[in-house]
C-alpha cells in the first residue's frame, strides 16, 4: 500500500517531477523503505536492511521539480515516519474511509504491514481496507 501510494503521488505530478529519492522509516516496520525515481519512473520498496538498535530512525527524501505543493509532501510523509506520536484514532474507534468514496469503518489494527491503519467495512462481508498514512484523505472522524 505504501508503494501504491507514492506511485499514486508520482502519476499526479509526474509531469512535474524531475528526480526523487528517500529513505523512510515506517511505523511498526523493522527494515527500510528506498526509494527513487526520474519522473514518472518509480522504484522503491522495503529493502533487507533493518534499523539496528541504536541507530537513529531517522526519514529523509528530496523532491526536485516545478510547482510542487511542499506542505502537502512534507505532511504526508511526515504522517508515516516513526518519530513515537501515536495515531489520531485507536483499535476499535469507528471512523469514515475513503474506499473511493466514504464508507463507515472500524480501526481494527495499526501498523499492519507497514499501512498506518487495517479498517473493517460496516458492511455484510465486513471488508477489510487500509488506510496506507494517517492523513483525512484516507481516513477521518465520523463528524469531518
């Protein structure tokens, strides 16, 4: 999911990315996540590579390219880097999911798989979505 994200964050700005690189590290995850690219040309993934012990957890990328919305990479990345702030909702808080359109769910993990949320559809089949970054764009409160 987090790999579908960026790719979705390059196919919007493609046209308007020229290079990009980083190095994340993601909540509840243990080994790093690269990646890179030239345009609309995007590599990237959990690599081998754990954080050891003591080394800092640290995440850091670059975006070089024409007119950009910084705040809005800067807050979406910052959203899945493990800087020790839990997430805004807890296992069990029932909350809207955006599954293309809004749909009421319930938090029933976080952390799964390095996605900030696995959310349970309200629905016959009891669907399970997740929500790959805490941000209201995937997930928010009921009353948003």
């Amino acid at each position: 999911m987090l790999q579908m994200w960026i790719q979705r964050l390059i196919v919007d700005d493609g046209a308007n990315l020229y290079r990009y690189k980083g190095i994340i590290a993601v909540k509840g995850m243990e080994n790093k996540y690269l990646f890179q690219g030239v345009g609309m040309l995007f590599t990237g993934g959990f690599v081998d590579a754990k954080w050891k012990k003591n080394e800092t957890r640290e995440s850091r990328f670059v975006f070089i390219g024409k007119n950009l919305d910084h705040e809005f990479y800067k807050n979406a990345f910052l959203s899945i880097k493990d800087d020790g702030r839990p997430l805004r909702f807890s296992v069990g808080t029932m909350v809207e999911c955006n599954v293309g359109k809004w749909a009421l769910g319930k938090v029933i993990k976080q952390w799964d798989d390095g996605n900030a949320y696995r959310i349970e559809i309200q629905d016959e089949k009891k669907t399970n979505v997740w929500a790959p970054i805490d941000v209201d764009a995937y997930i928010r409160s009921l009353n948003a």
